[in-house]
C-alpha cells in the first residue's frame, strides 16, 4: 500500500471516530494540491470547528513543511477553526498538537512521539 493510500485510510478513521462522538467531520479534496490552503480535515459540532493536518509515520517523528503550517494557520484564522496537528505514530493512537507544541527547525517544524507524549492530547481529550 502507497503511503499516500496510507494517509487516505488514516484520515478516513479519523472521520469515523469524529462521527462515533457526534461530530460532524469531513476530509477536504485537494488538500495540498491546490492554490488555497485547505487542511486535510474538517471537524466540528456546535461549539467548535477543528482544522486538522494529519500525518501518519512509522518512525518516531515526522517533518511537516513550513508552508503547510502556514496555509493551516491561514485556512483557520479565516474560517474561524482552532488549528490542529495529528499525528498517528506506527502501531500508536492519535495525538493532536497545536503548532505552537511543534518545534520548529530552519525549513519545518517537527512532530516527535516525544512532543507527542508531553505535550500532545489524545482525541478524547481533543473532543471533551
């Protein structure tokens, strides 16, 4: 299986688990691939509306492009969404972070399992 089928499959669980809580969450089309930022998630309920990138590893971080942030943060200060970074590391649940919770490096900001465990919420705790 691709990485990219991967990361599909991925954000599809990701839907599910909104919906199984009651929030209503859809993946975007595109997301990276066109002109406008766009995240790879939409979620939301009544209260709050969640942009979300999702990245998927096998190892214990993972590198997201500086432009992929700042479109993140772009598409959610006009749509009026909290941000959010979720990471699925190999054989592990889900962790959001919030960019700020990223470290930031020369040409990215890095997403470890470390950040993940000390500063990250699982989506529990993301959804309460």
């Amino acid at each position: 299986m691709s990485q990219k089928a991967k990361g599909t499959n991925a954000e599809r669980q990701l839907i599910h688990k909104f919906w199984a809580q009651r929030w209503a969450a859809i993946r975007t089309a595109g997301s990276g691939s066109q002109k406008y930022p766009s995240p790879d998630i939409l979620a939301g309920n009544n209260l709050r509306k969640l942009a979300i990138e999702c990245k998927v590893t096998k190892d214990k971080s993972k590198y997201l492009p500086k432009n992929e942030i700042h479109a993140l943060k772009e598409f959610s200060g006009l749509f009026g969404a909290e941000p959010w970074i979720a990471v699925k590391f190999n054989n592990k649940d889900w962790y959001f972070m919030s960019i700020e919770d990223l470290k930031e490096t020369e040409n990215s900001y890095l997403a470890s399992e470390q950040i993940a465990k000390n500063k990250g919420l699982l989506f529990e705790e993301v959804i309460k």
